[in-house]
C-alpha cells in the first residue's frame, strides 16, 4: 500500500475543551489500503468528524483522503503521532522545494513499499462548508445580553432577539438564509437610521458607496421603509464580486471572522438596534452590516483587499492575528480614502455613525491627526472602542491598500503560502511542485487570453 499523510494542524486550535486537527493522507487502490491506515488511530480517544476523499492530485496515488479529528486531551495528537511513526508512518517539515519523490519506509506494520510524510502546518478551514462549526461559536451578545445594553431591561426586546437568533441558529452552507419578518418598530428604527446616513452619503462617504447604494435600492430592497433581506443582499454581492453574507448569531473571535473573509463570506448579523438609542449599539446590527459594510463588497478593488486580510489569517499566530484584526479595525471599519483633495470615509464604522461620520472627515471643530495607511503601523497601533478615533488612516486607493497588505502579509510569522481557489471554492496549501507548477499553468493561460483580448482591441499598446 503507496500512501502519504500531511498533517494541518501543529498547532490545533481549541473548540470548547476539545482540540481539533486535520490529517490528509494519499493511498493508491488496493484492497484494504484505508483500512490500514484507520487502524492505526484506533486506542486514541479520538473523534474522527469527518472523512472524505477525492481523486488524487498526485500522479503516484490514486485517491486523497482528508480526516478531521477532536480530542480532549492536551499531547494526544502528539501521542498520535508517535505511534504513527513508530509503525513506519514518518514526519518531516515542509520545505520551499520538497523532494520529488515521497521518502521510503521500511519499519514493521508496513511494507518497504510504504511512502508517508507528515506536514505540520496549523489547522484552518478549508472550505467553505468548514465554516459551519465557526457560526456557532459565539462569543457574546446575541440573545444574551450585558448589562449596559440600553435593551438589557426590556423583556419585549430581549424576547425578540432570542426568536431571531433560534431562527438562523441552525443555519448551515448551502441553503437559503432565514428570512426575517421584521415589525413595524424595528422598520422603524431602520429608517430612522437609514435616512439621517444617506443625507451624509453624498459628501461624506467614498464614491464606490454612493455608486453601489443605489444598486442595492433597485436590486435588494434598500430603502428607508424596509429592512432589506440577508438571502436578497447575499446574492446580489455574489453576481458583483463573489462574496456572499452568512447569518451569525452574535460576535466572533477575531480568528474565526477573518478567517471567514477568506472565503469571500461576511459574517452578518440580523437583528437590531434598541428602539430606544437608533443612533447607537454597542455591538454590530443590521443597520451596521447592510448600511456600512455590505456595499463595498460589491466594489472589485475592496473585495479583493478584504479577501487578503482573510487568507493572511489562516493559520496565523495569535499575535499576527492580533496585527491583522487592529489592520481591520482601521480599514474595513474605521478607514478613510483620497478622492481628489478631500477625504472620504469607506470604514463601516463610520458609514453607520452620523457623529463619528462628520468629525472623521473633518467637518467638526475638532480635528482628528490622519496618517498615510501602513499595515505595519496600523497594527501595532491601540485604538479605542468606546470613543471617537484620534486617529485614522487614509489610503490612497483599494488597489494600493491590498498591494501593502499583501507585502505586510509577508513579514508574519507564517511558514507556508494558501490560495484561494473560487472555483471549489475552497483554500489550497502551496505546499508541493505540482501545485506550483498547476498555479503557474493557470497564470499562463490567463496571459494568454488576455494576451488575445489585447489584439482584439484598437490603441491598445503592446506591453
């Protein structure tokens, strides 16, 4: 039996008390082959989540099998893999240039045939279907609410917030999200927000927002008097640039929101504000998502800068994903543009907040300080969350800010490079030749056809 392993998840993440780990292993088809393998984590107390398997990429094998463990016990997978290599399975570290062939084993429990290699590199979601078990870990908020929620001693609205959670708390990829039959106070309370937002849109906010929002009107339902719905607006962003919504039913860890930008998918809440305070949450709500964030995602330049900040978290340290959500604070929720001489606001922070809104593009007395966008500052940067920002960082274009963030994608302590592949729809690990090699094909026959584009039009200068 011809098999190779790789192992995603060195350092596994922790669900609750459990750890979780990925194992990929690669057989040619003999009878039993899986078996042998399956053997080997029998005595574990192991949870075996999921196995799949599909063709294999590797012309030396004929199949590729993906295996998601749990255990509750800290040095278990250590312990895993012990006994696997002490019945031939081997580990090495990944390299820049593996070796072409798998490296030969000749110890008892499998045949001097057997080729293995264990990969260590931190565990993350694959796809997007892999995302399902991050919707469920909720942090705070949600039904439950703190103390200082101006909706905290309303029993109506505390009811209300728990029927909306229940509702997409099942919610799973693939199907339709809920809809929401929102009341007349809540529409309300949209509107409220909604129409006092849009009056500032056309001076204050960045000329990608006030070219989209008229699009969601005459596509999604935006408007002062509806509350547009999750399914519409998903849709909608899907046909624009390939990202879609997802229903969560509160605050994420800064891991796992990231890492659900690297799928192109925006974790999206659906209830909202307290009646009481339209113009303040101390969480995300409808009005912050589907006013502040989702229209830039249907802009090309911002749902691709977006989307590097997504795989840049995968599988990165805990403090790199520290760097990489304070880069977020300071762009996607609270980032300002040039557009000519003045100063726009593109941050969903500000474009769902009418006084932070105004002294952030400086039409207040008082000025904040503004500096050119640096990830590399930006991230060691505090900031405060209960105040305006004193400071905000102005990006010269989409474009330029993703040609940074990319280059401070680099300096992170991160061994190993992902793709994302939109047509799975699923991240990939560079990790071999021939997934180079396939890369680079794809790359060429993109060249081509845009190569041919060229010809096929007049004045276009050859580059």
């Amino acid at each position: 039996m011809a098999n190779t392993t790789s192992y995603i998840g060195n350092d596994p993440k922790v669900f609750g008390s459990e750890h979780k780990a990925s194992l990929l292993f690669s057989i040619s088809d003999k009878m039993g082959g899986l078996k042998e393998i399956l053997d080997i984590f029998k005595g574990f107390n192991l949870n075996l989540s999921r196995i799949e398997s599909r063709p294999s990429r590797s012309s030396a094998f004929d199949y590729d099998f993906f295996v998601d463990i749990s255990y509750p016990e800290d040095g278990a997978l250590e312990h895993l893999i012990e006994t696997l290599e002490a019945s031939g399975v081997g580990i090495s570290e990944p390299s820049p240039d593996p070796p072409a062939r798998p490296r030969l084993f000749s110890k008892s429990g499998l045949t001097s045939s057997d080729r293995v290699a264990i990969n260590k590199v931190p565990y993350f979601p694959r796809k997007i279907a892999d995302l399902d078990e991050i919707g469920q870990k909720t942090l705070e908020f949600g039904a439950e609410l703190s103390a200082d929620h101006p909706g905290f001693n309303d029993p109506v609205y505390r009811q209300r917030r728990k029927e909306v959670v229940e509702l997409i708390s099942t919610y799973r990829h693939g199907v339709p999200i809920p809809r929401i039959a929102y009341t007349e106070q809540e529409i309300a309370t949209w509107g409220i927000v909604y129409r006092e937002l849009t009056k500032l849109f056309p001076t204050h906010a960045c000329r990608q927002l006030n070219y989209v929002l008229p699009l969601l009107e005459a596509n999604c339902g935006y408007g002062p008097n509806n509350i547009p719905q999750l399914e519409d607006v998903s849709n909608f962003l899907f046909e624009c640039t390939g990202w879609r919504l997802r229903p969560v039913t509160g605050l994420l860890s800064s891991r796992d929101f990231l890492n659900g930008l690297a799928f192109r998918v925006f974790h999206s809440t659906q209830y909202i504000r307290h009646p009481s305070q339209p113009y303040y949450t101390p969480e995300p709500d409808v009005c912050h998502e589907l006013i502040g964030h989702v229209p830039l995602f249907a802009d090309p330049d911002f749902a691709d800068f977006s989307q590097e900040i997504g795989l840049a978290s995968l599988g990165a340290t805990e403090e790199d994903i520290a760097k990489l959500a304070t880069c977020y604070w300071y762009t996607v929720e609270f980032g300002l543009c040039k557009e000519g001489n003045k100063i726009k606001a593109y941050g969903a922070g500000l474009l769902s907040s009418f006084g932070e809104l105004n002294y952030a593009v400086g039409r207040e007395e008082r000025k904040p300080e503004y500096l050119s966008f640096d990830p590399s500052d930006a991230a060691q940067r505090k900031y405060p969350i209960t105040e305006y920002q004193p400071t905000y960082y102005v990006a010269d274009s989409f474009q330029d800010a993703k040609e940074k963030l990319v280059q401070f994608a680099k300096t992170l302590d991160r061994k190993f490079t992902v793709r994302y592949n939109a047509l799975t729809q699923s991240v990939e690990l560079l990790n071999t030749r021939m997934k180079l090699k396939r890369v680079a094909k794809e790359i060429q026959s993109q060249l081509d056809t845009l190569s041919q584009a060229i010809d096929f039009i007049p004045g276009v200068p050859d580059f």
